[in-house]
C-alpha cells in the first residue's frame, strides 16, 4: 500500500477555441416540450418592446426566460423570489409581469396580492401571468382570483409564451383604453 504522502498527482488540462457561425441555437430541456429555436425571425416579435419583470428562482427557467426574451427583443429585469418581486416593482416601471408561483420568502400568489394592494394605479394593475409547474385541475383559479390574468403550466413551448403575452397585453391595454 502506498502512504498517502509519497502519492503523487497527475492531472491534464486542455483549452480550446470553438468558432460558431450564429444562424440558429437549438436544443432540448425539460422547460420547454419541443426544441426551442432561438432564430432571428420576426415570428416572434412585438410591435413594441415591453419592460418584463421575471419572477423565477430556479436557473434554468431563468436561463431559458432571459434567452427567450432576450431574442424577442424585450427588455427584462430578474426577482429570485416574491419579496424581490415587490420591492421592484416599487422601484420601477413594468410592462408584464412573468410570475413563478413557488419561490421562496414570498411566493407568486403572495407577491401578487402585495401588488394589487398598491396604491399606484398603474403598478397595482399590471398583467402578471403565472408560471407553474403544477397542473393540478382548478388551481388556475386560485391565480385568478387574487388577480393574475393569464397562466401558463411548465414545461410550456415557446409559441405558448408568446402567445400568451400577446393575449393578457392586448386584453390589458383593451380593458384600460375604455376606461380612459
């Protein structure tokens, strides 16, 4: 048996350069059910750019929400969890609201009731969707009735995102313009 003192390391380390030519990024997670295209097509585009709060404490969901929305061209900022969401949102101006249902210190139904609490007519009214991996029947309500406009289950497709963003936005801006 040979000491432990006299035993002697060997390891190698290698370093490469990889040029990739940017066309098309594709690949497979478990967030999204089919591959994800990140293109530079306008099939996913907005006739104007949104300012997108994220609220999203897992990594990879923040990874693939940043890169979507990044391709889309929206701006975003990021909470890892309810208590941030609300203290952005005190901070700053949002367009859209993307809400994890389970973070921690506070999570998306409680940061969501802490919104529509404010006094900020604007703030207090911005449309949140809901982002949740539970897809149990009749939760959707839940999300409804303390305020959210839209949900989506994970893992979602892209299309779905987009699709829904552009539905809570077109219904929001609808409900607001009557008002005026």
């Amino acid at each position: 048996m040979t000491n432990v003192a006299e035993m002697t390391a060997f390891f190698s380390m290698f370093l490469m350069d990889v040029k990739i030519a940017k066309k098309k990024l594709s690949f497979r997670c478990p967030i999204f059910n089919d591959p994800l295209f990140m293109s530079d097509t306008t099939e996913y585009r907005f006739p104007s750019a949104l300012n997108v709060l994220i609220a999203e404490d897992n990594e990879m969901n923040k990874l693939l929400l940043t890169s979507v929305l990044r391709n889309w061209g929206l701006d975003f900022k990021i909470a890892d969890n309810g208590v941030e969401v609300v203290d952005l949102m005190q901070k700053h101006d949002f367009d859209l609201i993307l809400m994890d249902i389970q973070m921690p210190e506070k999570n998306g139904i409680e940061a969501t009731v802490d919104i529509r609490n404010f006094l900020d007519e604007r703030k207090k009214n911005i449309p949140i969707i809901a982002l949740t991996a539970n897809a149990i029947k009749g939760e959707e309500k839940i999300y409804f009735d303390v305020g959210m406009n839209g949900f989506l289950t994970k893992p979602f497709k892209e299309k779905d995102l987009f699709e829904k963003i552009v539905e809570v936005v077109k219904t929001h801006a609808l409900k607001f313009t009557d008002k005026k």
